[in-house]
C-alpha cells in the first residue's frame, strides 16, 4: 500500500467499498479549511487597512504569495492524507498568515496613530479657526479677507467628512490645508493692519492728536479725535476733555482710505465744512468733513499712477460724522457714525470750521493690536 492517502474518486471500484472506508477512515484533508479561512480573513483585514496603499511592498508580496497558494489549494482540493505526513502547503499557508497577521498588527497600530493625528489636527484648527472668527469680527476686518474664512470652513467640513469614513490620511490632509489657509489669512491681516502694531506709526497718530488738542487750547474753541482702532470719539474744549462717545465705522473701517466705495473711514486732519440738521441729511444730523483735502489726493494720484488703485476708482467723498438714519441702518459707509442722542450732543457743540483729526490709533495696546499678537503676527520693531 501507499505511504500517501489515495484521491477521493466518486465511484469507487475493486476490491470493496467496505475496505476501502476503512483506509479512508485514518485519513484527513490535504489542507485544513480552518488554514484557508485564516489567510482570507487576513487578506481582508489587510483590504480594509488599505495596506496596498500604506505598505504597497508587503501587501505585493502577500498577494502574490496568496494566489500562488490558492491555486494549490485549488488544485489539491480533493486530496487526502495521513495525519503524520507533513503537508508543505499547510506549512506554507500557515507562514503566511503569520506574516499577514504581522501586518495587520502593524498598521493597526500605524492607523490609530494617524486617526489619533487627524483628531488633533482637527480640534487644533477648529480652535484656531474660532479664534480668527471672533477677532477679525472684533475689529470688523472680515472683507480683508475674503473669501479666505469660508474656503477654511470648506476644508474643515471635509476633514471630518472624510474622518466619519475612516479616510484619516485625506482628514489629516484636509486640516492642513485649512491651517495653512489660517495661516495665509494671518498674513493678510498682518500686512493690513500691521501699522497698529507700529511704534512709529503709533507715535506720529499721537503728535497729530496732541497738535489738534494743543490747537484747541490755544484758539480757546473745540477740536474733534477719532480714535478708529478703539472706536471713540472724543469732543475738546480749550484743550480738555468734553465727552467722548462710542462710534461705528465703515464696513471696511479700520483700513486707511483709498478710494471710493472702499468702505475705510479716512485717517488725516480735517475740518467739519458744513453742518446739516434734520431735513438737510438722509441721517439724523450731520457733520460733513472736509475730505479729500490735499494729502488725500496726493497719495490717491500716487497709488493710482503706481497701480495701487484701478484707473476707474474715483477718489470719493462725502464723508461725514452722522447719526444714524433709521434703526435698521447698523454701520455706515465709511463715515463715522454715533447713536442720535449722542449726535445732538455733539452736533450743538461744534461749529463750522473745527478740527477733526482721524487716527488709526492713540496707545500701542489698542485693540487691533491686541488681536494681531492673539493671533500670532510678529510685532513689527521701529
């Protein structure tokens, strides 16, 4: 007789079935199912890590070895033989579910790490993004950066889409892109509003308000400050201090004036050329300014001529310390508003002719400043 089992035949012929069940009884598969199943549940452990994509050498290499071996399998399916004998195919699949399960601990492991990233990643941005979100809405600087905080919220959105799918690497990839959209807007705003933040340009506001309040002073009349970045508007007599009330900007307030329909309230010193009361104005009561004076049209003709400003962009005008028109009106055009309580106040006091001097700002820990060291731009040194 044969050292090896024979091959299972569906007809048995010769010498008795009887006989032949009884040899067949000490044998057993050529490769047992619990092997098979074992490799095919690793391969697909392996299709759901997506190791063809993380670790393409040895996912290769286990796929190439699976196939070789399943065609065995195939081909031995209805094979027997003794329990002693040793089976290299059995010996073979078990080799590889063992490398197979090596890899799958691994990227196991490696995939947490990366979710484990993802999820930071995304927690950072988001309180990165609110941060900007609250700031910029602080200091009404949203048009600045166009359509920059919504692109950063598109991406964020996709991050966690594709987080929610198991897609880590792309969520990963995703909150980068955002950061670095976060990023590109801290520059924008740096580049702005950077000015705020200047010791020297700080300075040079401060000199035009003292030489406005020391002209208040010395003529023994009123003089006007408007502090943009802390939005106050301070009213002087003979030097001192009147009152000093909240204001609104323009949409685009805190930048410095270029052209019209920019919505930036001009910086600069002016005088009021006009009063209009009720029925003489659109708003409540009016304080029109002088602007554009000649400064305002030098640096227009220059910014124009270097390509700062479109050729198509007029310089604008009618700028004016206002009341409010109606409740519904909540900012201006690029005028300075005051609630119209306030506006009576100050309208009765002031005359034809009296200064008003618009600066950025008047201390270094001003407001814009404050929110330009919050969200991590480098203080410019003079």
């Amino acid at each position: 007789m044969s050292d090896h089992c024979p091959r299972v035949r569906s007809i048995v012929l010769g010498w008795g079935a009887l006989a032949l069940a009884g040899l067949f009884a000490g044998c057993v598969e050529a490769v047992p199912q619990d092997a098979i199943e074992a490799v095919e549940n690793i391969d697909r452990d392996l299709m759901e890590l997506r190791a063809a994509e993380f670790s393409p050498v040895d996912y290769a290499r286990f796929a190439h070895q699976w196939m070789e071996l399943k065609s065995r399998v195939q081909a031995d399916e209805d094979l027997v033989r003794w329990p002693w004998e040793l089976n290299d195919l059995e010996l073979a699949l078990r080799r590889l579910q063992e490398e197979g399960s090596q890899t799958v601990a691994r990227l196991t492991k490696e995939r947490e790490a990366l979710r484990q990233s993802a999820e930071s990643k995304i927690a950072q941005v988001e309180d990165r993004f609110r941060v900007m979100a609250v700031q910029v809405g602080a200091i009404d600087s949203r048009i600045v950066l166009g359509q920059k905080p919504v692109e950063t919220d598109l991406l964020m959105k996709q991050a966690h889409a594709f987080y929610e799918q198991g897609r880590y690497d792309r969520s990963l990839d995703a909150s980068d892109r955002a950061a670095q959209n976060l990023a590109t807007q801290t520059i924008l705003l740096g580049n702005e509003f950077g000015r705020y933040a200047d010791r020297g340009q700080i300075s040079g506001w401060q000199q035009m308000a003292k030489d406005t309040i020391a002209w208040s002073r010395t003529h023994q009349t009123s003089a006007i400050v408007v502090n943009k970045a802390d939005r106050i508007l301070t009213l002087y007599r003979n030097g001192q201090k009147v009152l000093s009330y909240p204001v609104r900007l323009g949409f685009n307030g805190i930048r410095e004036k270029r052209y019209q329909g920019d919505g930036a309230t001009p910086e600069g010193r002016y005088r009021i050329s006009r009063k209009r009361g009720q029925g003489e104005t659109q708003f409540y009561r009016a304080l029109v300014l002088d602007y554009p004076n000649e400064e305002d049209r030098r640096r227009y003709r220059l910014e124009q001529k270097t390509g700062q400003i479109p050729a198509s962009r007029a310089i604008g005008g009618q700028i004016e310390i206002h009341g409010v028109e109606n409740q519904l009106m909540a900012q201006t055009l690029g005028c300075v508003m005051l609630e119209n309580p306030q506006m009576t106040q100050l309208f009765n006091r002031v005359e034809k002719g009296t200064p008003v001097t618009i600066v950025g700002a008047l201390h270094e820990q001003n407001s814009v400043a404050q929110t330009l060291v919050l969200l991590g731009v480098p203080r410019e040194e003079t």
